[in-house]
C-alpha cells in the first residue's frame, strides 16, 4: 500500500561514514511508502560498489544501480554508480560523466540542483554522514524550490562535514539521526497537498493571510504585504506541512504563539538564491560591455550591489572589477555598497567565509589568488573584504545610494509585486550617474521602466538610464517604519516642578536660550552635538552621510574652523575669530567663538557661529581672510613636507622588499595552487577510501561469521582437517586432527614433508602428492594406537573458480560404524546359516527396473551360482513349472493383488524339479502409491512332501 498519492523523490546524499548511516536510514523505513529513493555517494573510480548488496540486508524494496534513460520506479532505491554525476528530468535518470578538473566533483550538488528543478516541492533532500561540503548548495536549491531538507544530527554522524555545512545555512527543516527520519518523511508526504491555498477559498482564510503578514512585520520590522503573494503562499504551505496543522488559522495562532517559528518564516522567506559567478555568461557580459565604459579616471567607483543575500556575488564583482584592472593596467579605487535586509544574511557576508562546495564556480587561479584556505573552508582575501561595506537597507522604506556607476540587483524583483519593483526601480533612475549601468537578474525585467532604459545586453538584462526620462512614484507601495513620534502623557496631577521636569531638559534648554547657533566637534573632527538652528552653516554633501563637519559644511567655512580647531588643541584656551565672512543676514559679518571642554580624559570643542553688525570684544581679534590662508597653507606645507620625507624613505625601503616579496609571493602563490589541488584530490580520494573501506568492513564481518560457523561445524560435528596450500605447506589444522595426527599449531606454514604426520598411515604424504598430481580423491580407512578407527578422505582444494589451490585431508571417526558394521555382519551370516538349515532362500523383485534378486544361499542349492541365475521376470518364470508366478507377479505391482502364497515346482541346475512354497507381499510404494518392489522368502518343501508321503 502506497501511503502518498502524489508521488515524491528523495535525494539522499551520503560520503564517508556514510553507509552506516544509510543502514540506520532503511531499517526503520518502511517498503511501501511509494517514494522513490536516489542515493548519491562520493564513489571511487577504481572499486567496484557492494552498496546494493549490503542494503538489501536493510529493505526489500527493489535496488537498482542507475542506468542512463533509466525510469524510477514508487518504492525503489537507485544508486549512483562510480565515474558518473547523475541527474533527473521528468522522473527519468541520466548519467553523465565526470569531468577531470582541479576542483572536487560535488555529484550530490548536482543531482540536488535537478531535483528542485525536476520536481519542486515533491522533492526531499537528505544529508547524512560525509567530510567536506557537497550538498549545501543543493539544499539552496531545494529550498529555493519548496522542498524539504533533513540533515543527520552531528552527533550521530561518523563525519559532521556535510551535515555542519549544510545545518550552517540554517535552511534545514528537520536535524535528525537516521532512524528517525522516516517518520518525518511520511508524516510530511502524508499531510494534505496544499492545505493554504483551499484555506484561502474563503473570506477567513483570505483574513488570516493578512493576519500573517501583521504578524511578521511587528516581528521583523518588514512590511511583507510587498511579497507576491504566491511566494508568501508557497513559503507559507511549507510551514503549515512541516508544523502538521490543517488550516491557515491554526497556523496564524500557532505563528502567533511561537517567536521560533515567526524567526523561521521570516528566514524562509529570505532565502536567496546566490553563489559566487552566478550565470558566468552575464559576468562575461558585464565584463565586454560595462567595464570598459566606466571612468576610471575618478578618485574611485561606486558601485552598489542591493540584495547582497550571503554576498558571494559582491564578492564577485570586485575580483572582475580587479581583475579588469591589473589586466588592462587601471588605477582607480573601488567604493562597493552591499546591503540586504536579512541579519544573518549579512553576518555570513561580513565574515566572508564559505564552505569549500561553493569554490566549484571559481577558477582555480582566482581562488588561490583571492580566497585563503581554513579549517572552516575559504575566507576572501582581505584586500578584497576592505573594498566592501556592508550594511542592513530596507530598498522600499530607506533612501538609496547616489552617484553610482554600477547599481547590481539580482533575483530579488521575483518575490516583490509589481508595483513595488516599479516604485524601486524609479529610486534606481536617480541613484546612477547618466553613464552609470544596471545590471538585474535573468528572470527580472524593467515593466513600465523600459522607457526610462536603454538596453546594453537583453539576455543578460544589463541597462543604462535615459537621460531624458522624468520618473513617477507610483501608488500603492507599502512604505512602513517602525519610527514613529513618541508622545508622552502626564495623567497624574503636578505636585511640585522638581518632579515633573526634567533637569537634563532644563539644562538644555538654557544653553539653547544663551548660546548663538553651535556645534560640539568631539577629538576625531565628528560633531556629536548640534544647538539651535545650523541651517546656514551645516550644509550635507550627497553621498553616504558623516558626522565629519569637513563633510557638512562650505570649504570657506571649514578653513576657519580648522584654524580654530587648531589654535584651540595647541593654546587649550578661548579663542574668537572675528568677521570672517559675510554673515546669512543683511549687513552682517560671522565670527567664530571657540571653548575646550575636557570631560574624562577627553577633549570636545564648542564652536559657537555668531553673527552680528560690529563686533569688539576683548580676546579678539580681526581676521584678514588672506592671512588666514596663508597661516593655514603654511601649516599643511609644512606637515606635507614632514610627510613627503617620511613616506620617501618608506617608499625606498618598501621599494627594495617588495621586489624580494613579489618573487616569493610568485613562488608560493605556484606552490599554493599545487597543494591545494593535491589537497583537494587527496580529500576527495579519501573519501572514496573510507567508502571502500565501509564495504570491505562489512565484507570482513560477514567473513569472520563464515569462519565461525565453519569452525563451529568442525568442532561441533568431530571431523579433523588438514588444509596444504599449492606448495603443501600446512595452511590450517583443526583440534581433532591434532589429536589424531602429530601435527601440532607451531607446525602451521612447514611442508607436509618434513612432518611425521601419522605413524599408522605412513604413505600419507605420498597420498597427497599422488592427489595433488592426478586431482583424483583418494579415500582409505586406518587404525590408531588406540583401537579407533578413521576413515580419511584427501581431495584437491578447489577456489570458487574451480581452480585447485592446495590440498585438503578429513578424517572422520568411524569406530561405531565399524562395530555397527561387525554386528551387522554377522547377524547376516547367522541369517543366512538359518537359511541354509531350513532350505530357505529370501527374494525381491524391482517392477519398475525388472529386475529380480534371490538369496545365493537358495540358489547354490538348486546348483546355481549367483552369476548364472536370470534376473529378469520372463526368464525367471521359465523355471516354474506353472505361469501362476508371472501372473501373481503382474497382479501384485498393478495393485490387484496384495500378497502371494503359492505353491510350485523349481527347475534346479541338474534339470530336476523341487516343490517350493512361494510367499510375497509389497515392500516399497511409489508416490503414487503404486507398488514399485515386492520380496518375500522361497522354501524347498521336499523333505516336507516325503514326510507326508
């Protein structure tokens, strides 16, 4: 009975330690699931797989090893065979071959690629015991599809590389040990299909939708009323499956109830599909029709890649972008913005660390060149991590970057509605320069925007903006903020002012009534603190804000608070600079007021900007804006210079190491790629070690129980074994022959030859070479000093190729037997002389042989010897006088007749006639219960006539 009736595949991936695991994995998984199993094993090349074998211990569904064109089958296992990468279309199996390349083939990958691609969410993916990485990025995959992840529990597997990689992208359902997966597996197959969208056929349902997603964006701060809403279904239906709930309400409780759950759904609903050149032909377009258009001429590019996920594909971008430019000799720097709205996402990114799985799509010499090789897989170079910053950015609710020369956003327009990739889009238009480039995914495209685009590559939907297009903002769009006002309210009457004001407002407040327009510049040039109104002297520059005032302010105006500033650190005391400059009013000039204040050990200035019609103050001074300069170029020459020299000698020093650095860097960055291509094999032939390894173990198992049993047998039945191998050494020797024999264990591995083996059967050795030369068995019975005796038996020792591999001698105990046989024999004797005495003779007859038998005795009577008397019926009925015996005969083996006693005369040898008494009866039926023998006895009744005479 199939428990599903749609039909589901599970993609099993497994490596080192891994066949345990499966063993674990089958025995509690019952034959009849209707699933279709595929395991995928990182195989040697150079041994043949027992697996099939060794798993049909564990299951009786039907094991195949997979063939090209193969069609899979409900409550099957397929197996991968060695050499081979195996994929899925349409429920049919294809085999390709393996490619020889420096990075490890990752078969479990691949398979589970086609698998989210063949069979959506009726796919399940399973990651049990193995080293390394193979498999995490098809779990993406798979997830990405709607399917199911489980990974066996790190405790329990033999090797925790692979299930560690793929737990760590936290897109695993169920982490489990093998035996209790199968029940998760049918309880998962067994739910109802899709119980969201028949949830949402009615009001309620459509209700509770929305519930969900003001669930989540009081959780997650993200208003996720802008996902399409298939996407959110899709993402919800999983959840409902795997928490095994009916309907869209009790999941809207239950994600009401649980905080583990809503972190769940909202990491389910951040999976980005991502992975370092990502579609190589759209970074080859990148490459031909961007990068040789940007100004490389500017102090640097900006570059903003929006959606960053785990930031592979940020990564990406600045080794192009590097390697563009040492190749074509440009010097520019790089400003890369990377921002995504998921935490962790951007945890992993800033980390930059990846597993080793997700180097397959990196040339070997740019992984060597830019990525360092670790316990935990390959960190990105740092001179790569510095080029980028990464920060948390909601692309509806937080302004965008500006100026931008290149703007990438990847496979994010396909989980929003349209109209917020509209309204994002318009934000897009101003964010780039009027030669900047915008580069989108290949399953995105503009909508309403092509008109604001001109298109540079439509495959690979890279684009520059119209300079002529005026943007809308489009309606609809959701723009939520957990930023609100906070409005304090009082319902307490006041008693007192103490207790209602609050000092540090009072305090505040008096600076602000006394103190001209002023701002607190802390040690490092940031403004902490602004007083009053700045607005005509704070003026923030486009870009990425600071809180350096340099930034915020007219270079005029940061000349004299840097002279300020100076004057302040160097005489610690008030200084006042008078009309600087033409003042925001009328008629009026600014000066600049300046305190120090030190608090802890630390230094903030207080730069007061007063604006006024005269001014005399005592302290003060009138300011000759040239001389101010002048002052100001003197001081930075004069730094410069300090500068200059330092940096010449470092220069001429770093000069002299850099060539020696350059060569050994050339060296070891050779070196580099060779042992890590020897590595990478190495691992990966280790693998294959420890699978071959797993099977021969249990080959070794099932061996040592043969040899047990075996020995068993020997002892326990009392035969005694001499084994000679091909040159007659002795090769094994059981307890009894030692016994019998003057073989001893110490002897294992001497020629037969040079052994006494058996003092009452000295011809023995020249028995064995007689054996061994004409492969005849030789069979004899001997006698010991003890009175027992044997019956020895010598053969060739043949393999199972028929092939004579040695010789082996049984002996076997017969003493009984030839006592039983003694007995035996003279009771016969004893028989026979009763016979003789009273002219008895016993005869048997075989009516499906026709052959006929009687006791010499009876005949040697008659004057017959055995050799002369006929054995068939016809020709022994000649001899009777009448043809009653015949027919009694024919009578008796047809079944009409049960038993004979006649009377008749027997012909004897010297031609005369004795009378005999004929007795008979059945003694052996055919299953057919047929008569097939008959016998009886013959008497010579003469002596008995003449007495009656």
């Amino acid at each position: 009975m199939s428990h599903t009736e749609e039909k589901y595949y599970i993609g099993i991936g497994a490596s080192a330690g891994g066949l345990e695991s499966l063993e674990r994995f089958f025995k509690t998984m019952p034959n009849d699931t209707g699933l279709t199993f595929i395991i995928i094993q990182h195989l040697s090349p150079d041994f043949e797989s027992h697996m099939d074998d060794l798993l049909r211990r564990y299951t009786s569904m039907n094991i195949h090893v997979a063939e090209d064109m193969m069609a899979t089958e409900p409550n099957s296992v397929y197996l991968i065979p060695p050499r081979k990468n195996l994929s899925i279309y349409h429920g049919t199996l294809h085999l390709s071959e393996q490619t020889e390349r420096k990075h490890l083939n990752l078969p479990i990958d691949l398979f589970f690629k086609s698998l989210a691609e063949d069979q959506g969410r009726n796919s399940i993916g399973v990651i049990l015991s193995g080293t390394g990485s193979d498999g995490t990025l098809g779990v993406r995959a798979l997830k990405d599809a709607d399917g199911m992840v489980i990974a066996e529990d790190e405790t329990t597997a033999k090797f925790d590389g692979m299930p560690r990689s793929a737990i760590s992208t936290g897109l695993i359902d169920y982490i489990l040990p093998p035996d209790d997966m199968a029940e998760e597996i049918i309880n998962y197959v067994t739910h109802p299909a899709d119980p969201v969208n028949r949830s949402l056929q009615t009001s309620d349902g459509k209700s509770m939708l929305s519930r969900i997603n003001r669930i989540m964006r009081s959780h997650s701060k993200i208003d996720f009323d802008n996902y399409k809403e298939t996407t959110m279904i899709r993402r919800i239906n999983r959840r409902v499956k795997l928490n095994r709930l009916q309907t869209l309400e009790e999941y809207a409780e239950h994600l009401s109830n649980s905080e583990k759950e809503r972190n769940i759904l909202q990491q389910e609903l951040f999976i980005g599909v991502t992975g370092f050149f990502r579609d190589k032909e759209a970074f080859d377009s990148l490459t031909e029709n961007v990068l040789p258009k940007l100004d490389y001429n500017k102090e640097a590019l900006r570059i903003w890649s929006a959606g960053c996920s785990t930031g592979e594909e940020v990564y990406s971008l600045a080794i192009l972008l590097c390697e563009y430019m040492e190749k074509n000799n440009l010097q520019t720097g790089l400003k890369i913005f990377a921002t995504d709205i998921d935490d962790k996402a951007l945890e992993t990114a800033g980390n930059g660390v990846y597993p080793e799985s997700l180097m397959a799509d990196v040339p070997p010499e740019l992984v060597a060149k830019y990525f360092i090789k670790e316990e935990e897989g390959y960190r990105i170079a740092n001179s790569i991590r510095k080029m980028v910053v990464f920060a948390k950015h909601n692309l509806v609710n937080d302004p965008p970057f500006s100026r931008l020369d290149l703007l990438v956003c990847r496979n994010l327009f396909i989980y929003l509605k349209s109209e917020t990739q509209q309204y994002i889009l318009n934000k897009f238009y101003y964010s780039l320069l009027k030669n900047g480039y915008l580069f989108l995914g290949t399953s995105e495209t503009l909508g309403d925007l092509t008109k604001a685009y001109r298109s540079i590559d439509n495959k690979w939907k890279i684009y520059k903006p119209r300079e002529d297009y005026r943007p809308d903002h489009p309606s609809g769009i959701s723009l939520y903020s957990d930023k609100g006002p906070e409005i304090e309210k009082n319902t307490q009457p006041a008693k007192s002012v103490a207790q209602n004001v609050n000092l540090e407002n009072v305090l505040q407040k008096a600076v602000s009534s006394i103190s001209p327009p002023s701002i607190i510049i802390d040690g490092n040039d940031q403004i902490v603190h602004v007083i009053n109104d700045m607005s005509d002297y704070l003026r923030p520059q486009p870009g990425k804000f600071s809180n350096n005032f340099n930034t915020n302010m007219s270079r005029e105006l940061s000349l004299f608070v840097n002279n300020i500033l100076r004057r302040l650190k160097a005489e610690r005391t008030h200084v006042r600079l008078n009309n600087i400059m033409n003042g925001a009013g009328e008629e009026t000039s600014l000066s600049l007021s300046g305190h120090i204040i030190e608090m802890k050990y630390q230094f903030f200035y207080f730069i007061s900007f007063i604006e006024a019609t005269e001014v005399k103050v005592k302290n003060s001074e009138e300011v000759d804006v040239s001389d101010q300069m002048k002052e100001r170029v003197r001081y930075l020459e004069s730094e410069l210079q300090l500068a200059r020299e330092g940096l010449q000698a470092t220069v001429e020093e770093l000069e002299t190491s850099n060539e020696e650095l350059q060569t050994s860097n050339e060296e070891l960055t050779a070196s580099n790629e060779e042992l890590q291509s020897t590595n990478e094999e190495l691992q990966s032939v280790n693998e294959e070690i420890y699978t071959v390894n797993n099977e021969y173990q249990e080959k070794i198992e099932e061996l040592k129980k043969a040899n047990n049993d075996l020995n068993n047998l020997l002892n326990n039945t009392e035969i005694g074994a001499l084994y000679l191998d091909e040159m007659l050494c002795i090769r094994r020797i059981t307890p009894l022959m030692k016994e019998v024999s003057n073989i001893r264990d110490e002897d294992i591995g001497r020629p037969i030859s040079h052994i006494s083996v058996m003092s009452e059967y000295p011809e023995v050795v020249d028995d064995v070479y007689e054996v061994l030369d004409s492969l005849i068995k030789k069979e004899k019975e001997i006698e010991d000093n003890k009175g027992r005796h044997w019956f020895v038996h010598i053969r060739p020792y043949r393999t199972e190729y028929n092939s004579v591999n040695g010789i082996i001698v049984t002996l076997v105990e017969i003493t009984n037997l030839k006592k039983e046989r003694s007995k035996v024999m003279e009771t016969k004797e004893k028989f026979e002389q009763v016979l003789e005495i009273s002219n008895m003779g016993w005869w048997e007859f075989n009516g499906r042989a026709d052959h006929f038998d009687v006791s010499p005795s009876f005949l040697q009577n008659c004057g017959y010897g055995k050799e002369d008397f006929p054995t068939t019926l016809n020709e022994v009925s000649r001899y009777f006088k009448t043809n009653d015996i015949k027919t009694a005969f024919e009578k008796m083996l047809s079944g009409k007749k049960k038993s004979i006693n006649l009377f008749a005369s027997y012909q004897c040898e010297d031609g005369s006639f004795i009378p005999v008494h004929f007795l008979g009866r059945v003694l052996e039926k055919d299953h057919d219960e047929d008569p097939l023998r008959i016998g009886g006895t013959i008497i010579d009744i003469s002596n008995y006539m003449k007495q009656g005479d």
